[in-house]
C-alpha cells in the first residue's frame, strides 16, 4: 500500500479515537451518534475496524489497548441525552374542503379517493371545478402496443438517400444433439 494510503488511513483511525474518546455531551443528536458509533466501533473489535487497523500498517490490538482505557474516562463524563419534548397535536394546518357532506383537507381528499396530494393539487390549480376533482377517478394513461412484429425491426440506412428498410430478424436453429 502506498504511503498516501497508509497517511489517509491513520487520518481515519485517528478521526475514530478522537470521536471516540469524547464525552457524550453535546446537545446534537447526530454528533452525540457519531461519538458513540466511534467507540462502538473500538469496543466490537471486528473485521472492518482490524482493516482499517491493517491499512494503516497498525496492530489493532495495540491501539484498542491504547483507546479502551481513554473510552473509559470519557464515558464517565458522559452527560445523559437531552430529554425529547413531546409534541401536542396539531390540527390540520391546511385549509378544509367541503364537498357531499364532508369536510377533510387537501391530503385527506386525496388519500380518500386516492390520489396524490399533488394530483389533486394540480386539478384544483388548473381550475377544475372542485366537485369534479373530488369526484373523478384518477386519469388512465392507455397502454402503448408493440407496433412491429416480433422478429421483424426496422434498421437505418447509412446513407440519407436510402430510406428505413424493415427486415426479418431470424433466430438461428440450435440443435444440442
């Protein structure tokens, strides 16, 4: 392994230890899982981290003897996470449709008949009458048919004066016997 490989390499072990051998105490959540998939990734002792180890021309039992023990001290400074708030529910923000008796929103029109919020969206911005928007079925598109025959194509000509010539793809008769 070349030398900028083996220097890339204890960047990325170092990155680990650094990561690692910090409290968890940050208030974000992706640093504080970033912190913790790092000393995870000491304490397995698996085969991507001995990998990594070896890359980096290290013994990887050497180095988790030199970061266990520096885990340890951190993890007594650990902080525990930070409480998640419980959210009240919320209305609908978006605006009501009435329509045959019933009153939903925009997404809970669409889910009733179908169709994606955008979809319905759209018909409204197009100026579709909103009973007819409610009420009609999403738009089929028809199925595009084969126009040629199977085993016959169409091949270009590499001249511009000759025009499309169709021909005959024939498969050969395999005989195995």
């Amino acid at each position: 392994m070349s030398s900028k490989e083996t220097r890339l390499w204890h960047a990325v072990i170092l990155q680990a230890i650094t990561d690692a051998t910090l409290p968890l105490d940050v208030r974000t959540l992706r640093e504080r899982l970033d912190r913790q998939r790092a000393r995870d990734w000491f304490l397995m002792n698996d085969d991507d981290y001995r990998a990594a180890c070896y890359r980096a021309d290290l013994d990887p039992d050497r180095v988790r003897r030199y970061v266990l023990p520096l885990i340890a001290e951190a993890t007594k400074l650990d902080l525990p996470p930070p409480e998640r708030k419980s959210r009240k529910p919320r209305a609908p923000t978006g605006r009501i449709i009435e329509h045959n008796g019933k009153a939903m929103t925009l997404v809970a029109w669409a889910i009733e008949l179908g169709l994606s919020k955008q979809a319905l969206y759209d018909r409204l911005q197009r100026g579709m009458p909103l009973a007819e928007a409610l009420t009609k079925s999403p738009p089929r598109k028809p199925r595009r048919r084969a126009t040629t025959t199977p085993g016959v194509g169409q091949h270009r000509a590499k001249s511009i004066h000759d025009r499309h010539i169709p021909s005959a793809q024939e498969t050969p008769k395999l005989e195995i016997f």
